[in-house]
C-alpha cells in the first residue's frame, strides 16, 4: 500500500471501562495479596481515575499517573476558554477530533436519544478535570454563553453544576426568550382549551434572585414579590430548581424545573412538602394561594427524550398523608396545575439566533 495514501476505515467508538469493570482488573491482577491490601490498591486506583479518567494505561502505575495528570493540566492551562470550548466537544455527538487538547481531555460515551438510537457523546475524561475545567470556562465565558453550554450535557453534568446554574439560568434573558419561543403546553386527558398565560408572564425580565434558605432557619416569614426569581438553597428542596409570582389577575405561581431525559415524577407527598415550604416562606400565603393559578415549565435539552405528554402526580400514601388527602392533592395536581414543555440546545437558541426566530414573522 502507498504509505502517502490514507484508506477509506469506519471510525469504531469503544466504551471507556467503568469503574466497576476496573475494580474487578484490581481484583483479579491482585487476587493472591491478602484483602486488606487489595482494599488499599483499590482506593489508589479509583483516586487515579478521578484524576486522571479511566485511561488504563495511566491508573496502575503512580507515575504513568503523575505523568498523564501533568500533561492534561499543561493541556488545560496552555489553552483559552474558547480553544477548550471549540476542541473538546463537550456536549456534542462524537466526531474524529484528532486534536491534543480532545485526546487528553475528553471521553466517549454511549447515550440513548430520543429515538432510542445509540450515539456516542463527548464528556469531560474525569471528575477532577471535570471541575477544574468548567470552572475555568464559568469564570471566563459570558454567563449566557456558559449556561447554555452546560445545556447541552444536562442530563451528565455534575450535580454540583446543576444545583448552580438552574435557578440562575432563568435570569438569562436568551434562555426566557428562547423558552418562550418553544414553549408547548401538556395537557391531561379530556382538556382541550389551551392555555397561554406563562407565556404571556415570560415576556417580562425577571430583575433579580432572592435565595432562600430552609424554612427552620427563617426568622420570620417575608412579604411576596412579583417578578423576583426565588431560589431555594435547600437540598432536596422539593419539586422545583426556582420559582417566581407573576402579577396577573389571578395571581400566577410559575415553577421552573429542568428535567432530565426521563422526566420528573410528582408525588403527592412532594406537592404538599412543597406548598408547606411556601406557607413557612411568605406572609398570609393562606389568603395569598386561595385564587391563585398554578403553572410549571419543565425545560429538557433538545436531545433529550421530550416529555410529550402531561405529568400526572403518584397518589403514594407514606404516613405522613393520608389516602384521602393524596387523592385531594392529586386532583388539584390535574384540575389546577397547568405544565408545559420547552426542548432548548446551545445551538439552537444562542441570543442573537433566539431573537430573529421571534421577530420573524410566521409564514
């Protein structure tokens, strides 16, 4: 063969081992030490993958470790928050990127869209390259620009990054107006009028974020406002990422959820932990929430599996609410709680795409 020509091959994608494949190589390559000493070999390797990622080549050696984990910081280091955003492909369908920075920095997985195809998909090598990589492009991309990168590895972000960025996404104004583009109503068996008033409520800038803290450490109970993008900086905190009032008659309640590929459940029990955080919150929510209408925007990435039809809530009856009450609350979920769905990517709503989309005419 003419060693000038290249031939004509099909790029073949293998899955790196995971972590469970790289336990079990410990314990059969150390099957003869005695356990305690295979326990400790083990926690030196699984602390190189986090370094590293599971380049085996790099794991069962300290210094195959010190040497690739240097190479990959010179890497992150000697690159720009652009030139790491562009080379990587973070977030994207794999393509034969044959550059450094790719090849030190990144791995292939394989993830299931929304026609339940295969296709590989660029991420971050490692947890420790994962941090110190996105919080180097965090404190150099413009906030709009980073919210909507993370969006396109949603679904596989580190929930650290997902706690941080999904209330304040919504302060974007892109995002809103990219929401607000695309938004498409659920609606449950038997409805058929539509509804539109979230989109109407979008159109207004959220002008600022309250956080909140758990309800038992509040003092006192604070006075609603409209407009103000509420956060709760609680762990686990119920049914939502943030939430805001919208000054309507009658008053709106949006609650803003980004949900993974395989939607959200809703549980009864969690609709009344949530309306009790709501109660512990704000003055006079009892007179408040009497007539109040209820809305929630479940916002997915665009290759996810879009929620397509309406999200019912699970009667569960643990002790602590009894059967008739689930019932009730199930009811209101149906009857009073309007969802919709908005499928948004990096590429198809950067700002500048997202506002000639909404002042082009419909033909």
């Amino acid at each position: 063969m003419n060693g000038g020509q290249k031939m004509d091959a099909t790029a073949i994608v293998t899955n790196c081992p995971e972590e469970n494949d790289v336990r079990a190589m410990c314990i059969w390559m150390k099957r003869n030490w005695p356990l305690q000493e295979q326990a400790e070999y083990w926690r030196e390797v699984r602390g190189r993958m986090n370094n590293v990622g599971p380049i085996l080549r790099s794991i069962f050696g300290k210094q195959a470790c010190d040497d690739r984990i240097k190479a990959c910081q010179q890497a992150v280091g000697g690159s720009t928050a652009s030139e790491l955003e562009r080379n990587l492909g973070i977030g994207c369908c794999y393509s034969s990127n044959d550059s450094d920075l790719s090849r030190k920095l990144a791995r292939v997985v394989r993830v299931r869209r929304g026609n339940s195809i295969e296709s590989p998909l660029n991420l971050l090598v490692s947890p420790h390259l994962e941090r110190e990589i996105l919080s180097r492009l965090e404190d150099e991309m413009k906030q709009s620009d980073f919210i909507f990168f993370v969006l396109r590895f949603w679904d596989y972000a580190p929930p650290y990054l997902i706690g941080k960025c999904a209330a304040s996404a919504f302060l974007n104004e892109d995002l809103l107006r990219a929401i607000r583009i695309k938004l498409k109503e659920l609606r449950p068996p038997g409805r058929r009028e539509p509804h539109r008033c979230t989109e109407r409520a979008l159109r207004h800038e959220l002008h600022q974020k309250e956080v909140l803290p758990p309800p038992e450490r509040l003092s006192n109970p604070v006075a609603m406002d409209h407009w103000v993008l509420y956060e709760p900086k609680v762990q686990n905190f119920p049914l939502v990422d943030g939430f805001f009032f919208v000054d309507s008659n009658p008053k709106t309640l949006v609650w803003l959820r980004m949900a993974t590929a395989g939607g959200y459940r809703t549980r009864a029990s969690t609709v009344r932990q949530f309306t009790e955080c709501l109660a512990a919150y704000f003055n006079g929510w009892e007179e408040l929430s009497r007539d109040m209408s209820w809305e929630i925007i479940y916002v997915q990435h665009a290759d996810s599996t879009p929620m397509n039809g309406w999200q019912r809530c699970d009667v569960v009856n643990p002790n602590n609410v009894s059967d008739d009450e689930s019932r009730e609350i199930a009811a209101f979920w149906k009857e009073e709680v309007r969802q919709y769905q908005v499928s948004v990517s990096y590429r198809g709503f950067r700002g500048d795409e997202a506002l000639r989309s909404e002042e082009e005419p419909s033909k």
